[in-house]
C-alpha cells in the first residue's frame, strides 16, 4: 500500500492567501454596491420636529379681582326737613317693603288739618247745600225765560232748526273721524247719511226762514197806529233788530253756562265727580279747600320713611330728637343675588361676556371656591388705580356651596372660564397653519412623509389648540417648518 505524500506547507499557505483573498474581495463588493447606498438614504432622509395628536383639556381663564357690593342699594331721606321723633330700625336691621323706618314730628301739622277740615265742612253745610240747590232751580227758570225770549225773537221754527243744524254739523264730524280712525263700509255710510241730514237740516231752515219773512214777522210784529195828519189807521212790520237777536242769543248763552255752574257745585257740595274745565267762584273755593286737605295729608304722610324694598340697613345717619334735612338718613342694601364688582386686565376684554361661568375665591376663605357667573359687561374700558380695566358684574350660585356671610366689600380672586374643552383631541399651536381666516392646517407625516391635512379648530390657549375634526388621537403632526415640493 502506498504512503500519501504529505502537501507541504507551502502549499497550505497559498491556499489561505487565496481564500483570504477571496474573502476581502467579497466583502469590498458588499461595501461598494449595498452598504454605502444604503448610508446615503439615510444620512439624506430630513428630519422634522413633531408631537402627536393627545387627550387633553383646554381652559381659557381671564383672571382679575373682585369686591362684594350690594345688589342693589337705595339711600333714604325725608321729603322735607323735620324733627326726628321716631327711628325703628339700626344698622344690620333686616326690613320689608312697606317698613316704616323712621319719623318726623308731625303736631304742626296735625293741627292744620284739624282746621282745613272744619273750613270744609262749613262750606259744604247743609245751609250750602240748601242755598245751592235754589241756585239751581233758579238757573233752570232763567234758561226757560232766555230760551223763549230768543225763540220769540226768531220763531220757534227757526230756533228748533238752528239747533238741530248744530247737531247736524257735529255728528258729520263724529261720522268723518270715526271712519278715518276705523275705515269700513258701515262707517262711510254712516258719513253720507250724516251730510244727507245735514243738507236736509240747511234746507228746512232756509225753507223756514222765508216763512220767518213772509208769515211770522207780519204775524207776530205788526201794530197798528193811527197817522196824526191823516188821521188813517196805518198798519206796519216792527221787525227784531239783529242788536236785539244777538243780545237774546247771548243772554241764552249766559243763562246755559249759569245752569252748568249751579250743577257742579251743586254735585262738588254733594261729594260728586267735577269736570275739570268746571268754573265758578264758590266752587274755586270748594276746590282749594280740598286741595288744601290733600297737600297737608301728603306732608303728613311724608313725615314717615318707607323702605320701597326689602334688605338690610348698611347705614344710618341720624338720632331720634336730631333735626334732619332732606340728605339721605337710611341706606337699605339688597344682599342677595350675591354680587361682586370685577376688574380685568383690558387685555382679557374678548375674553369675558354676560353668561361665562365664574370661579371665586374670598380672601377671607382661601379654601373655599364660589361659583358664578358674568351678568355684566361694562360697555367701555375704566381706569382704576392708574389702569385700564375691563369691569363688570359677577353673580355667585351659592345653591351647592352655601354662603358665609361674609362682609360687603370682601376682596376676592376671580378667574372668568372663557371656554372649556375637556377630553378632547389636542396639538400645540406650533402645528397649526393658518391657510386664512379662520381656516387652518396641519401637516401630518404619512409613511415619513408630511402630508397637509384641514382641520376644524376649537378653543386655544397660549400652548395648545383643541382639533374638533381632521386628526385622530395618535396622529403624528409637524411643528416646525415644512418644505413642500
């Protein structure tokens, strides 16, 4: 059998320069053709700021200072000066509508009324009224004697005629202004059937003053005399002057306004209504004694001070005895609905309106939180202490929290929740692009890539901005620059 030659260990050794060879050969094609391509994607991929889109809340908060007033207040004082004899309540005295507060001594007074009111029993005595009642009835003759007398004059036909027309005339006006204030077909033919009375009235008045002419006059003014150089009985016409139809017609006049006078005093002296356009000497007596028992009886009653509202007393400024002027003497204060007067930086001016809710911290009370709400926006900016300030009005539930009593003018902290947006989907504001007014933005990276994306904004504060549509939660938005091919 034959010996295997051994290979020398030249040979060995050229066979592993070879693989080595081969090895490094493989390994530099490796580098070449995939790993440097692949060190150059990445080093040339951008890379962008980003957050993602969270569950969070947004609260816009105004925060300012407050002071407890009165809801309302009201100062009270007397009408006119006095002594004060009476005063009912002090400060802290809660009062009711009606209340009477206070007094001032009435005993002058008293006394004047006690006279006016015998001044008018004496003019509304019996023997008044008997004395009233003659005038009366003697008014009623005198009008009968005018009447005839002017009748006579013109003849009753012409008389009854001329008054009727009078009311002819006035019930054509009646007619016109009804049917012009409520037009309607029954109106207006009440219009045409009031002028068709009044041309018939016109008409038969003509028709009697020609009787008036021919047959009346000569009837009823003819005399008879006889002729002193003729000695012929001589007949002729003595007709009414117009000096003397007019003196009757304003004798009638007279004796009319004369009945009117003695029927309402006599009505005033029997406790009746007066109209107001009434005249005559005795009633303008009658009048002032009533109106002097009025205004004394007013004075009277003012000498009490009536709350007109309900509240507590917050001041009182005067002492039984004290003589008082017409300055205010009582202040009554409405404590409820609890009221604050707030002051915000002018800067928060979009931020507080009549509705927003209210959380209220007392200085005197660190550890207990009111709630409320905006019920007041002044119109235009104040200044307070220098600066320029939003202010308004605040009102406090107290129906869960209850209340304290704490005293008026309490300082507080005030915090006004503009808007509130809790568990809802949330970027930072850096995300948002504003592509116009009131449109926005956003670029969301898809696949590494930013994509712009619309969206719907809610609230925003000074970080965050609440997405109301256009993004999920998760949802991976840039907040730096973005380069868009």
């Amino acid at each position: 059998m034959k010996k295997r030659k051994k290979k020398s260990s030249k040979t060995l050794w050229g066979i592993l320069i070879l693989l080595l060879l081969a090895a490094a050969g493989s390994g530099y094609g490796y580098y070449q053709y995939f790993y440097l391509p692949a060190q150059q994607v990445i080093e040339e991929a951008p890379s962008y700021q980003t957050a993602k889109a969270i569950t969070g809340n947004i609260i816009l908060i105004a925060s300012g200072t407050g002071t407890l007033i009165p809801s309302t207040e009201v100062e009270l004082g007397f009408e006119s000066g006095g002594t004060l004899s009476m005063v009912s309540v002090e400060v802290g005295s809660e009062v009711e509508v009606g209340d009477v507060l206070a007094e001032l001594d009435d005993t002058d007074l008293q006394e004047q009324l006690i006279q006016s009111q015998r001044n008018l029993r004496e003019l509304t005595s019996p023997m008044v009224i008997a004395a009233a009642e003659q005038e009366f009835a003697q008014a009623q003759i005198d009008l009968i004697e005018t009447e005839d007398d002017l009748e006579f004059l013109i003849s009753p036909a012409v008389y009854k005629y001329e008054k009727r027309l009078v009311e002819a005339e006035e019930a054509l006006k009646e007619a016109q202004e009804t049917a012009e204030t409520s037009p309607s077909e029954e109106n207006d033919q009440k219009v045409t059937e009031a002028e068709v009375f009044l041309e018939e009235t016109k008409a038969r008045l003509a028709a009697n003053l020609i009787y008036y002419e021919e047959t009346y006059l000569p009837d009823y003014f003819t005399y008879t005399y006889r002729d002193e150089d003729t000695r012929v009985w001589v007949e002729e016409i003595d007709a009414p002057t117009e000096a003397e139809i007019a003196l009757a017609r304003a004798g009638l006049a007279a004796a009319e306004a004369n009945l009117v006078e003695a029927q309402n005093l006599l009505t005033a002296l029997k406790g009746g209504k007066i109209p107001e356009d009434a005249t005559g000497s005795q009633l303008f007596q009658l009048e002032q004694a009533q109106l002097e028992i009025q205004n004394i009886q007013d004075a009277i009653e003012a000498t009490q001070l009536i709350t007109p509202l309900a509240g507590t007393v917050t001041a009182l400024n005067a002492q039984v005895t004290e003589t008082v002027t017409q300055n205010s003497i009582i202040t009554i204060a409405q404590l409820t609905p609890h009221t604050l007067e707030v002051y915000f930086d002018e800067s928060d001016w979009g931020k507080i309106q009549v509705g927003y809710e209210v959380e209220v911290i007392f200085d005197a009370l660190p550890e207990k939180t009111f709630i409320g709400q905006v019920v007041h926006v002044d119109p235009s900016l104040s200044t307070e202490q220098n600066t320029t300030v939003v202010s308004g009005l605040v009102e406090l539930d107290i129906s869960t929290t209850g209340w304290n009593n704490l005293p008026l003018n309490s300082a507080a902290a005030v915090d006004v929740i503009g808007g509130r947006a809790e568990g809802v989907i949330i970027i930072p504001v850096e995300a948002l692009r504003e592509i116009s007014d009131g449109e926005y933005a956003v670029f969301v990276l898809e696949n590494g890539e930013p994509r712009m994306r619309m969206v719907e904004v809610g609230l925003q504060d000074l970080l965050y901005a609440e997405i109301t549509s256009g993004l999920e939660i998760g949802d991976v938005v840039t907040t730096g620059q973005v380069e868009t091919k």
